[in-house]
C-alpha cells in the first residue's frame, strides 16, 4: 500500500483497530456478569468457584505470557498477518465457549480466547504507531486508550442485556459477527508493516519472556485464589518468574539481536511511564472488579443494572481521552499524568464513603471520577512508550504496555482480593461458629457465597446483613491501600517522567529516541512536542 493511500485511510484503519481491540477488551469484562448463571446447574453448567475462576484466569494466564511473544512475532512476521490470525483464533475460541457443554471444556476454550487475544492486542497499537505521523499519534492513541476505558466500562451492560434475553454462551457468540465484519475490514483496509531489519529472531529470549510471565501470573493468580501468600505453591511459581525475567534482562543486554532492548529503560519516558501504567491499573483495576460483587450482592442490582451503574466510568473515557492529547500539548505530559493518578487516587478514596445502604448516585461519582483519571494517566504514558521507541520496534513496545497492563490488573485483583477475602473473614469468624460446616464453608467464603446461603439455609439468612458489613468494611481497607499505590504512582511520575522542556531539549539534540519522530515535518511546533 502506498503512502498517499495509508495517510487517506488512517483514521479507518484506526476505527478497524478501535474494533478490533474492543472485542478483545470487551470480552473480559462480559464474562463477569455471567459468572452467576455459568453456576447455575439448570441455566448454565453448575460450575464450582473454582472453576469459574479458572474460567477466567485461564484467559489472563495465557493472554498476560505471550502478549510479549506476540509483539515481537508482528514485529518480524508481519502485523496485519499476526492481527488476522489473532482474530481467527479468537472468533474459533468464541464459538468454543459459546457451545462448552462442561466447565472444563469452558477453562480450555477461554484460553484459547487469551491465544488470540494476545495476539490482536499488541498489534493494534503498533500499526497505529506506523500508520499516523508523530503530529497526529498523540491524539490516535488517546481514541485507542479510551476503547480500552470504554470496553472496561460497556462490557457489564452489554453482558446484561444478553442475559436478559439470551442463554449464557451468548456473551461470547456476539463476537463472531464483530470479528468477522473485523477481519474483513482489516484485509483491505491496514497496511502491513514489520520491521524492515532482517536481524535474528531470538527464539531463547522469547523463551525466557514466556516462561517467566506464565510462572509470575500463575503464582499471582494462586496467591489470590488460594489468599495464603506464604504457600510454597504460591511462592515457588513468582520466585521463578522472577528469577526467569532476570535471566531474560540478562540476556536481552547482552545478544546481538534482542527481542527488546532492555537498555532502552534507560530513558526515563519509557521506564516512568510503564511504571505509571503498571500501577495505576494495579490500585484501580482490582478495586473496580471487586465493585461489581458490591453492586450485586451486597446492593442486590441485576446485572444489567450493575453494568448500568458504571456508565458513568464509559462517559468519563469518552469526554476525556479524546482530549488528553490537547492537554498534553499545553501543558505536557508529566503534568497531565500526574493530576490524572491524582484523580485516581481521590477516586479510590471515594470508596470510604460507601455503605451497605448509601444512595448510588455516590457510587457513579465515583465511578466518573476513576474514568476521568485514568482518561488522563493512559494516552500520554502511552504514547511516551511508543515515542521511546523507534517504528520498527513499535510491536515490541506495544506489548510492553500492554504486559504492564495485564500482569498490573492480575496482581491488583489477586492482592487486594486476598486482602478483602482475609477481612471479611476475619469480621464473620466469631459469628459462623453456629453455622452447619457446609454454610459456614459458603458464608465465609465470598458475599456472593454468604447470599446464595442465606436463601436457602434458614441459619445462614441472620448473617447476610453482618456480611454485608464485613465484605463493605473489607473493601475500604482494600481500597486505601489502592489509593495509597496510586499515588505513589504519581509521586513516581512527578520524580522521573522529564518535563516538556526536558523532552523538547532531547528533541533538539537528536537523541536516538526521538531522532525518528524528529523527521516529520510537523504542522506547528505544539504539534510536533504531542508526539513525545
């Protein structure tokens, strides 16, 4: 494809992108409406907690390990290819789900999904990284982040209205048609791109990176299910993912051809914001996911009217993202990131004003509040990221941001989840005594577990209120913790990440980083200093 024709097209290519990204996104969030009635012996499949978690972090254990692996392919391979095959993958996967007649079969198919989804989503944000000059990617990648906030925020209300009409498999047959249309759209619509270097693969770095990320999500993800941090099988897997991705910076340094340049965390842009991104969807995305077993169980909403409940969160990404790159231009990123992860942090302090009883409308404040900091902390971390890096290496950069992401999000559910866990049995421990063992195993299990018991164990149904307590009281404890993280983050942020004067000084003395960007012709001089 020539250029004349890319520059045409790019803000299609952007829309086939956004789409793309959002069946990706979507899909995570849709899930958790539909735990309730996967359990369901007659309407779903009668799955244990155990294997609905699994159902779920089969899909993030598998998606977290070779989101790295993949950028680096779409980098050599080619993007657009590795992008349809994603897709392919991923629409397979969602039929498979769809029609699983065991719990099993559901976990296997589910990580097929974080096959796919793996490689679609590093993908997307290369492409857009090759596709727009630096004028116009701060502002491509500020639509790009928003679909990440808006699938967040949309996938709860749109696995609501399925439920309310349609069996359960329908929160993963509603992907097909979107990916078909997708991938059809990408064919004749996206360039291909990799990188134009012929330089060795690297097969025992990707190695490394695949086992060491497998290894750490696996012991993040069993730390929070089994919520005992001290067990050896939880220790032993994240000792040695820990250990592997040394051995992964180790040997990075030192080959001739690196699947990522580790020195590249030399640059304070690329290091502060991948930690800005980390920790910010580490401290917000685990108190977010625990809202929804608040909103309906402790609150008693359906899940349509919970997925409702954090519109709040999809118009706040909406009304800010777009805007996040003016906002940069005039006063730069460090500033812009900063006062988002101070937003955040106000957000997740807003926590400690809930109740079992407190009017909702505190809840969706809340919730805007989180959307409109995080709409402001996203675009400009990452588009600091990728103007780190040059365009050839745009795959390698995007998973980066994105594994930061992904393995944030698992380590924040499975930490503040043991956290709130740890607390709301310690409330009820005195007050399930008088409890039959199998009552006393569901009460003190989960909130949802303390209400499914109490309709249907008349002993259990005097403790739903006291659970309420407990899990609410749990859940402010989780949360300052959280917001004391994101604020750390932007403590991290206002330290390291340079200054707009320190960057266009960079600019000026065409450094490595930026000498690339520094050869398009900018339309104004603002313009040009978004692109960092």
């Amino acid at each position: 494809m020539d250029p004349q024709t890319i520059q045409r097209r790019r803000w299609y290519v952007l829309g086939v992108l956004t789409v793309s990204l959002l069946v990706v996104v979507l899909d995570n969030t849709i899930l958790n409406v539909a735990l309730k009635t996967i359990a369901d012996p007659h309407e779903g499949l009668g799955a244990t907690q155990s294997q609905l978690e699994w159902s779920i972090n089969s899909y993030t254990l598998v998606f977290a390990g070779l989101l790295f692996t993949f950028g680096v392919l779409g980098d050599r391979l080619g993007r657009k290819r590795v992008l349809l095959g994603g897709m392919v993958i991923f629409a397979i996967a969602s039929l498979a789900s769809a029609y699983a007649q065991s719990p099993t079969q559901l976990i296997w198919a589910r990580a097929l999904m974080g096959l796919g989804g793996a490689a679609v989503m590093p993908q997307t944000l290369s492409i857009i990284t090759n596709v727009f000059e630096p004028k116009e990617r701060p502002r491509a990648i500020a639509l790009w982040a928003g679909a990440v906030g808006l699938g967040v925020a949309i996938g709860p209300i749109t696995g609501g209205l399925l439920l309310a009409h349609f069996w359960w498999g329908s929160v993963f047959l509603i992907n097909v048609p979107v990916i078909v249309a997708g991938a059809a759209a990408i064919v004749f619509l996206v360039p291909e791109s990799r990188n134009p270097e012929r330089g060795g693969l690297d097969p025992f770095g990707v190695l490394l990176s695949i086992i060491g990320l497998v290894a750490l999500s696996y012991g993040i993800i069993r730390g929070g299910d089994k919520g005992q941090w001290t067990a050896v099988d939880v220790l032993a897997p994240i000792a040695l993912g820990f250990l592997v991705l040394a051995a992964f910076v180790w040997h990075e340094a030192r080959t001739e051809h690196p699947a990522f340049d580790v020195r590249l965390f030399r640059d304070p842009r690329l290091s502060a914001s991948v930690a800005a991104i980390a920790l910010c969807f580490f401290s917000a995305g685990g108190v977010f996911f625990f809202s929804n077993f608040y909103m309906q169980s402790v609150r008693g909403l359906s899940p349509l009217e919970s997925g409702a409940m954090v519109m709040p969160f999809a118009v706040a990404q909406l009304l800010f993202s777009p805007r996040s790159a003016s906002m940069v231009r005039r006063f730069g990123a460090k500033m812009v990131c900063t006062v988002g992860l101070l937003a955040v942090t106000g957000a997740l302090l807003g926590y400690q004003f809930l109740g079992v009883d407190t009017p909702l409308w505190v809840l969706g404040v809340i919730f805007f509040v989180q959307g409109a900091g995080m709409a402001n902390v996203m675009p400009p971390a990452t588009e600091a990221v990728m103007s780190a890096l040059p365009r050839e290496k745009a795959g390698a950069g995007s998973a980066l941001n994105n594994t930061a992401r992904q393995v944030a999000v698992a380590l924040g559910v499975a930490v503040l989840g043991s956290v709130i866990s740890s607390i709301y049995r310690s409330d009820l421990r005195d007050r399930l005594t008088a409890l039959p063992e199998s009552a006393r195993e569901a009460v003190g299990q989960s909130i949802a577990g303390a209400h499914q018991a109490g309709a249907v164990i008349p002993g259990a149904r005097a403790l739903i209120g006291p659970a309420d307590e407990a899990f609410v009281h749990a859940v402010h404890v989780a949360a300052g913790a959280a917001a004391l993280i994101a604020l750390v983050s932007a403590l991290v942020v206002l330290r390291w990440m340079p200054g707009r004067a320190a960057v266009e000084d960079e600019l000026v003395a065409g450094s490595p980083a930026a000498s690339e960007d520094a050869t398009a012709e900018p339309a104004d001089g603002n313009q040009e200093r978004a692109g960092v």
